[in-house]
C-alpha cells in the first residue's frame, strides 16, 4: 500500500486536543496516530 501525502485544516483547539493525544499515546508524530485510528 503506497503513501498519499495530504492537508487538513482543523481549529485549533482540536489541534491540541490531536497533540494530547500523541503525546498520550506516545506516538512519533501526527501522521502515525491518524493511522491508528480506526474510522470503521
């Protein structure tokens, strides 16, 4: 499975809130975490 690179525009409060939750989390970045969450 090949990588798509893409842009988002969020608030900011749900910025921080996807931060915390890296850093809660302790994954290496943003793009890991939105990987991990399962949508289905």
């Amino acid at each position: 499975m090949g990588v798509v690179r893409f842009s988002i525009s969020i608030e900011d409060e749900l910025l921080r809130e996807l931060d915390q939750y890296v850093d809660e989390n302790k994954f290496t970045n943003r793009s890991q975490t939105v990987r991990q969450i399962n949508f289905f």
